[in-house]
C-alpha cells in the first residue's frame, strides 16, 4: 500500500498556488508531489480575477472536478496518496470510491451529499457561494467574506495577504452539486484508509459537520478523524501549516 506519490487536490476559490508550501516541504521529505488545478485554473490568481465573470467557469460542477483529477491520476506511474483541502476533501472522498488511491486525506472537506448542519457560521460563510437567484453567474469572494470564512483566527495583515495572494472566483455549481448525486458518498462501501480533519475554529465547515461526517461511515475501513485546536478552515496556508503537513505524514506511516 506504500506510496511515494501525493497528489495535492485544492478546493473553492483557489488554484493550486495555494499548495505552495507543501509541495517543496513533502519533496523534501522523499515524496513525488503533484499539485493538479481543477479545470480552468491553469492561470495565474491575476488573470482568473481578471476574467471575472467568466461564463465558462459558471458552468463547473462537482462531477467535472472528480473526472479531471482521476484523469490525471490513472496517468501516473502509481496509485497515490491524495489529499484534499476544503471541496477539494469531498473530491478525496469520492476519488477513494474509484479506487485510484492507496490511501485519502481530506482536511476540512466539504460535507458529502445528505450531511448537513444548521450551525449559524456554516449557513453564513456558504451562502454567497450558493444563493438561489444567482446560480448562473460565478461568485467572487470579497475580502470580508474570506475574513469570515477562512481566516477568522488570523490578524488583520494576513488576512490580507492570503486574500490577495490566493483567492479567485469559484462556479456556484460547484457546491449546488455536492448536494446531489455527484457528492454522493456509499458510507457502506469498503474504501483505501481515510484521515478526515476539522479545524476547531473553522466557520464554513465547522468542526461538527466533519464529525459526522467522519461518523456516517460504516464497515472495517480504515477511516480515522482528527481535529486540530484553535484552526480556521485556512489551516494548509496559515503559520503553523507544517504542523497539519506532518501530521499528515505521521498518520500514513502508521497506517503502513
């Protein structure tokens, strides 16, 4: 089941930029990283903010994301380690379904199809990204949203820098479809092992929503749940990022 090869799968409102830190950190340590963006993300933060609105980009759905990076995986020379940020857990998730992994990390993941919560920071951080009216036009987060939403534990100035360095526009078809088949999860079903991970502090997908998650699976899988104190959902870009990056490490040696 040893493999040495991850593949970094990023969620909303980001491009692979956001795996800036890990990648080199995981190379470091002997592994062979790969860091896809989902489809249309292949520009720069500049010139994704630049085309906003974009038409195209209101079209992503979930479905589209999953199909892209099982594309780019079943091309490596081995199964992979793949772990997820935010939507882009949810995609671990539903990857581990394929079986195109050896083993799946989703920090923070977006809940499944059915899992829900009606925590007043879960309902206020996603709204913007799936108003009903608005459903056809792709969503730019303002600064004071991802403030709310991703970094609410960090002072004023990295806030600012993570905004500026890192957020695009993101489809509202994206989480509008996670509520359907394409976010779909079989919690029966036997699955490669699974770290799921909650930030203490997290807004948009409290640390609730991630405990049933972790919950709804049934069976002998390995399916493992941690939850870091005192962590925004802006836990894999925030000081004190290697601490969530090692972790990671230590969980798939000792399922090894």
């Amino acid at each position: 089941m040893k493999s040495k090869t991850i593949v970094l799968i990023h969620g909303m409102f980001m491009n692979s930029l956001c795996w800036e830190q890990w990648i080199p950190y995981y190379e470091s340590k002997g592994f062979k990283v790969h860091a896809p963006n989902w489809p249309g993300r292949d520009q720069s933060v500049e010139e994704l903010n630049k085309a906003h609105p974009d038409s195209e980009l209101a079209k992503l759905k979930l479905n589209h994301i999953t199909d892209h990076i099982e594309t780019f995986i079943k091309k490596l020379d081995e199964k992979p380690v793949i772990l997820g940020h935010s939507m882009g857990g949810l995609v671990v998730q539903l990857l581990l379904q394929r079986d195109v992994a050896v083993a799946g990390i989703a920090l923070d993941p977006a809940p499944p199809a059915g899992v829900f919560t009606t925590d007043w920071s879960f309902l206020k951080a996603n709204f913007p990204a799936i108003n009903p009216f608005l459903l056809n036009q792709p969503v730019k987060m303002t600064f004071e949203h991802f403030q709310y939403a991703f970094v609410n534990t960090l002072p004023l100035d990295e806030q600012r820098a993570a905004y500026d360095r890192y957020v695009v526009p993101e489809s509202r078809g994206v989480p509008t479809s996670s509520l359907g088949p394409a976010g779909a999860i079989d919690f029966t079903r036997p699955h490669r092992p699974l770290l799921i991970t909650a930030g203490e502090k997290d807004h948009i997908i409290p640390a609730v929503l991630n405990r049933s998650n972790h919950a709804k699976y049934k069976g002998p899988s390995i399916t493992n749940f941690k939850e870091f104190p005192g962590r925004d959902h802006f836990l894999i870009g925030s000081r004190g990022w290697q601490e969530i990056a090692d972790y990671c490490l230590e969980w798939l040696g000792a399922i090894n």
